[in-house]
C-alpha cells in the first residue's frame, strides 16, 4: 500500500512540473507573465524532473537555455538512481 502511494505522488508531481512546463510555454507564446524558472527548477527538484524533462522536449520549451538542458536530465537521472535505490531497498 504504502509503495502504490509513494506511486502516485510521483506520479502527480511529474504531472504538476509537466504541467507547469506547457503552461509557461503557452504563456510565453502569448507574450503573457510567466512562470518564474526557479519556479520551474523547484518543481523539478522536487521528484518532478521526468515530467519536467518530457515536456522540455514535447513542447521544446526551454532546450535553448544550457542549464535546463543540463540540469533537468541529470535531475531526472539521480531521481530515477534514487527512486530505484529506494524500491529495491523496500522490495528486500
């Protein structure tokens, strides 16, 4: 039970960062405020970097900027290391 939940909010906190993601993409082709990239950083940090990376390359949002085309995928790649650490520990 506890790992279908740990589950699930993986799962909404890469959707949240997807989310974020597209919103400022459509919000910059309107010209409109916004979404702070610390913001966007904070989300990803926080077990958001799939979601977060996905959309960067879905929606080619921000993959001119060098430091969310590196850092988000090395987040991504320490979450998953650690996500994994974490389920083959629970898992034994």
């Amino acid at each position: 039970m506890k790992l279908i939940i740990a589950a699930a909010a993986l799962l909404i906190t890469n959707l949240i960062c997807f989310l974020l993601m597209r919103y400022d993409k459509q919000l910059a082709r309107k010209g409109g405020r916004r979404i702070p990239e610390r913001t966007l950083f904070i989300s990803a940090g926080c077990f958001g970097a799939i979601g977060g990376t996905l959309a960067m390359y879905i929606f080619h949002h921000k993959t001119k900027h060098w430091d969310f085309k590196t850092f988000f995928p090395l987040m991504m790649l320490a979450q998953i290391v650690i996500i994994g650490f974490v389920v083959w520990r629970w898992l034994l």
